[in-house]
C-alpha cells in the first residue's frame, strides 16, 4: 500500500493536540515579538552608555594610548550593556523557558552561567573591538576590509577552539558509555570520518529541556555530543536521526558555509555603518568621529539594526542548510519516522504550521510540517527500507 504523505504528514502534527498546538503558536509568536524588542532595548541600552558620559572618562582615557582606550572603552561598554540588559535576558532566557516548560535550571546556576558567559564575550569581544579600531586608526578609508579579515579570523579560531575550550565551561562532556545508543552512532561517525573516541554526551539537561545533538570542530576538535536529554525523553529512532542530521551539517561544511555568510554579512554591515554612523551618533548626542571609541554605543547600534534588516536573509540560508541536513538524515540513517517524532516534539517552542510569510522572515528552520512532508516523503519513495522501531527506548540502554 502506497504511503498518503500528507496524511502521515498531518497525523504526525495533528497528534500533538489542540491545547499543545495552542501553545506552541503563543510561544512562537511571543519570540517573533522578543526579536524587535530585543532591537528596542539594545538601542536604549546603547543611547543610556552613551549619553552617561563614561566612555570619555578620564579613567577611560587617563594614559593616551589609543589601542588602551579602545580596549578600556570596550570592555566598559561590553560590561555595562550586559548588566543594563539583564533584567531582559533573565526574562526571554529563563522567566520565559520556565513558564513554558522549556528548562528547569536554578536561577542561581542561571546567573552564574551568566556572569561566566559576559567575562568570556567580554574579553573576547573587548579585543576584536580593539583591534577594529586599530583598524579605523591606521588603514584610511579601506578599514572596513581589514576588519572583515579580522572577525573572519575570529570566528575561524573560535570554531576550533569552543568544543574543546569554552564548551567545557559550561557543561560536563564524557565519552558516550557503551549500549544501543553509542553502537547506533558508532557506524555513523566513522561514516562521517568523526573518531570513535569522540562521541561524548553532555549535561545539557542543566540549560534545557530540549533534546538535541551536535556535530563540529576541525580536525582534532571534531566530534558528535548528544545531550543526556537522549536518554530521558527520546528514542533511539530518535536520536539516530536527529544525530544524523547534525552529523550532516558537519560534512556539509555548514559552518564553513556560515563562516562565509557572516563574513559577508560583516563586509556590508561595516560599509553601512560608516556610511550611517554621523546620523546615529548625532542623535545619540556623541560627537567623537567614527575613529574614536567614545562614538561605540553608536557603531554597535548601527550594526545591530543591520543585522536586524538582514534577518530573513541569514534566515533564508540557514534554512537551507537544515533542509540539506535533513535530507543526509534521511539518506545515510533512514529514519523518517524517528525525525518526525524528534521534530514534532521540536514544535513546542516552534509553531508547526505558520504562514509563508511569517517562515520567510522569522523562521531559521524550515517548518515542521514541512520537514516532516520531506521525511514522509522519503519513507514513501524508499519502502523497502524499514526504518528501526521509533518505539524502541534509548533510555533503556544507557
């Protein structure tokens, strides 16, 4: 008998309910809203810094050196937005995720989470601007170029570093124990050319709820983690496939992708903010130059409302690459019936059935209703290929 894909297609969505559907489009449509008033508040966060004066402290400024005050200046900023904004990320990062059920970390674990990520993005962050202003100082009106080359760089050692540097600092990684699960994963690493001995799972029950897996680094930081969410709440269907897919961004070289993405995006942003700084740092009231770190609060805001404009575009790519993700899943795992059932229980903090527009703009994922069509279609197109038991319980073998 011929599979009906739209049928399997709505049976699975339909399934989670009408109250759960409910909830799901609240949760959506309150994070579309948190998008522009995440915009909102960096720029009252910015105009405040600004408009305090504390940039051209003499503090700030006391010795003259320009990288000194560029990395004072920085770091000044970078700590301040963090703290102004709290308030804000304590609501959308976890008031919010507690009410929908989607974490259960302490507030205390929270914070000092917190407080560990702002002196890492501080300290980073504070040097990469330092360097741009270098940058604005001594290359002329070709700055913006020499400062691409610098974020590209940045997030190229980034990429190498974080699995085995700044990941940890966050969560407990250990080698994956034997059982159903690492023996389902063992053929899909070599498969994807990850060493065996790099198959980790991490406590990432401690930030959320939510099931999910990675694939990355370069060479010797490449590695698969699945969360310990695996063994609680996912079958082993499940987290084949959805490992699967995650592996498929790691040979598809979607970071890389990514990379190049970002740089792009970096390329036009700093051209228009150049272009645009005067207007903005005039009604910031600064009137330092583009060159001076006194005028940051008003270059970040001006890359803040690029990056804003340019969201359904980077949407759009990254959309592409989870349906290019999707399909290695299907290819190399055959479990169309596990990433159904990963993917609906990824509905309850993704409405499943939006409209066209709203995908287009706001969605970095393709809807679930979508992905979960390509899946039943796959298992339509490929009968003869049963896919493994999506009952069969990964906890069980853990």
């Amino acid at each position: 008998m011929t599979l009906d894909v739209n049928a399997a297609t709505a049976a699975y969505v339909d399934a989670m309910g009408p109250e759960r559907l409910a909830r799901s489009v609240a949760y959506t449509t309150g994070s579309h809203w948190i998008l522009l008033w995440s915009l909102l508040i960096t720029i009252v966060a910015a105009w405040l810094i600004a408009r305090s004066g504390v940039l051209t402290r003499r503090i700030i400024r006391r010795d003259g050196s320009p990288n000194k005050t560029a990395l004072l200046s920085a770091a000044a900023f970078l700590i301040l937005n963090s703290l102004i904004t709290l308030p804000w990320t304590i609501y959308t990062d976890w008031s919010r995720q507690h009410a929908y059920g989607r974490s259960s970390q302490p507030l205390g674990d929270f914070l000092g989470q917190w407080a560990l990520g702002t002196v890492i993005s501080t300290v980073i962050g504070a040097l990469l601007i330092t360097v741009v202003y270098l940058f604005l100082r001594r290359t002329g009106r070709r700055w913006w170029l020499w400062a691409t080359a610098t974020v590209t760089a940045a997030m190229a050692v980034l990429l190498l570093a974080a699995p085995v540097v700044i990941e940890p600092l966050f969560n407990k990684f250990e080698p994956l124990p034997a059982g159903a699960v690492r023996d389902a994963l063992v053929p899909m690493a070599i498969d994807a050319g990850v060493p065996t001995d790099r198959i980790f799972v991490y406590d990432g029950s401690r930030q959320s709820n939510n099931f999910t897996a990675n694939a990355g680094g370069i060479a010797s930081t490449a590695r698969i983690a699945v969360s310990d969410v695996a063994f609680k709440d996912a079958t082993l269907a499940e987290v084949r496939a959805v490992t699967g897919h995650e592996i498929g961004h790691y040979v598809l070289q979607h970071t890389l992708w990514g990379i190049l993405m970002m740089t792009l995006l970096t390329l036009v942003s700093l051209r228009i903010a150049e272009r645009a700084y005067p207007a903005i740092a005039r009604r910031f009231g600064v009137q330092a130059p583009l060159a001076d770190p006194a005028g940051l609060p008003a270059l970040l805001v001006t890359l803040s409302l690029v990056s804003f404009i340019a969201t359904p575009f980077m949407s759009s790519m990254s959309r592409h690459f989870e349906s290019a993700a999707d399909r290695y899943s299907l290819e190399h795992v055959n479990e169309p019936d596990g990433l159904a059932t990963a993917l609906v229980k990824t509905a309850d903090y993704r409405n499943p059935r939006p409209n066209w527009l709203e995908e287009v703009i706001f969605y970095d994922h393709p809807s679930v209703e979508r992905r979960v069509r390509e899946g039943m279609a796959w298992k339509a197109a490929h009968p003869a290929a049963p896919p493994s038991d999506p009952t069969d319980g990964a906890s069980t073998e853990h």
